[in-house]
C-alpha cells in the first residue's frame, strides 16, 4: 500500500472510530454546526494567511491543512450518519460538471 487512502476507507476508518463510543454520530443539525465552525475556522487561517489580517500573537498555530482536516473529519461523519456513499457523491458532482459545465470556461491550449 503506497499510504493513500481510498474514500470509502477514509469513511471506514472514521466509522470505525467514531463507532467505539456509546454517543454515535451526532444529529446531521448537530454536525452542520460543527461544519460550518470548523469552515468559520478555515476561513480565519486562509484568511491569515492570504489576507491582510495576520494573526495574534495570542492566537493558536493552526494551517490551512489541519482545518481543511477538520472540514473532511466532520463532512465524513454527516456523510457516514446519512448513509451517503462519498465516492458516489463525488462521481456525481464530477458528471454534473463536466457535463453541464463543460464548456463555461477557458480550457488550456493543451487540453482541448
């Protein structure tokens, strides 16, 4: 194995996880808040770093990459507790874009 992790693993392993404890997943209102502060948190680190505002010197060492860690963690446990297949999910979106969307922006010379 070359240490990267198919999405339905990724599901598994937060699955598996997730399911070592008595309280379960929470509600999918409980995990929209939880996504939308962990994208809030996100937000304030690309912010920081790309942004004019820079950071207190109070303020936590976090990256851009823990949070969008975060972001999958929390996005993975409302799709595990809807019983949504993320693979799937993506392959739709991927056909709903390049079916729809296909011709909306400029492809590069090297790729029409």
């Amino acid at each position: 194995m070359n240490g990267q992790k198919t999405m339905k693993e990724l599901q598994q392993e937060v699955d598996d996880y997730i399911g070592q404890f008595k309280e379960g997943y929470f509600t999918p209102m409980e995990l929209m808040a939880r996504l939308t502060e962990e994208l809030g948190e996100l937000s304030r680190e690309v912010m920081h770093h790309y942004g004019p505002k820079k950071k207190k010197s109070t303020e936590q060492d976090n990256t851009i990459e823990a949070e969008i860690g975060d972001v999958l963690f929390v996005l993975t446990c409302m799709a595990n507790s809807l019983n949504i297949d993320m693979e799937q999910a993506h392959n739709q979106v991927m056909e709903k874009f390049n079916s729809r969307d296909k011709d909306r922006w400029t492809r590069k010379d090297d790729q029409q």
